[in-house]
C-alpha cells in the first residue's frame, strides 16, 4: 500500500563531479546502512545489491575524495568489518542537508507544480 508520500513530487540531488562520477542518493544510503551494519555485505543486502557491486560502490567513493570515505578492517573474531570513516560521516550529514536545503528552497514550487500537475497514472 502506498502512501501519501510515494504519490508526491520529490527533487532528487544528484553531484556530477569531473570524469563521469556522480554522488547521490544511492551512494548516501549505502554509507548509512554500513554505519548502521558495520559490514559492506549487509549493508549491500540491505539494499538487494551483490557484495561486488556494494564494494565497488565505496571503491568509487574512497577515490573521489582526498580522503576515504570507508575504511574495512580484516579478519578478527567477526571476520571484519566496514566504518566509516570522520570524513565519510561528515559527507553523509553534509549531502542530508544539502538534500533538505533543496527540498526547502524549492517548497513553493513544488507546491505550484503538484497543485498543477495531472492526477493520472
């Protein structure tokens, strides 16, 4: 069942850097379910992604910046593990607010386009 929400109008960010990268909403969540996870692999499943795919994800992250985003640790009595690092939260936080600066700066837009938009499917 939908809610009201999935019916309404959404800006979606999206930073295209030099060379074809591009950071998103995607790449957000991935970091948060590895924060919340500790694991590139759980964080992939919790996303329906293969490990592979999940961890070239953070791989592309890591390269974009000066600094990694994702560090994983090997081996010990868990098998490892994924965090992220000081900078990795701080890209996080910074991109939620960008996200949020956008959808408020574009409220009364928004407003006009869903109040003029068709009601079809």
């Amino acid at each position: 069942m939908k809610s009201a929400a999935d019916n309404m109008i959404v800006p979606i960010l999206r930073i295209s850097f030099p060379r074809e990268d591009r950071l998103g909403r995607g790449k957000m969540e991935l970091l948060e379910h590895i924060r919340e996870t500790g694991s590139i692999s759980a964080a992939g499943r919790a996303m329906d992604m293969s490990y592979r795919r999940a961890w070239l994800l953070v791989s592309d992250m890591n390269r974009m910046f000066k600094v990694p985003v994702v560090e994983s640790q090997r081996g010990g009595q868990k098998g490892g593990g994924a965090a992220l690092t000081p900078f990795g939260e701080t890209l996080l936080a910074r991109f939620r607010q960008m996200e949020q600066t956008l959808q408020e700066t574009l409220a009364d837009d928004l407003a006009w386009l869903e109040a003029n938009r068709s009601q079809r499917s």
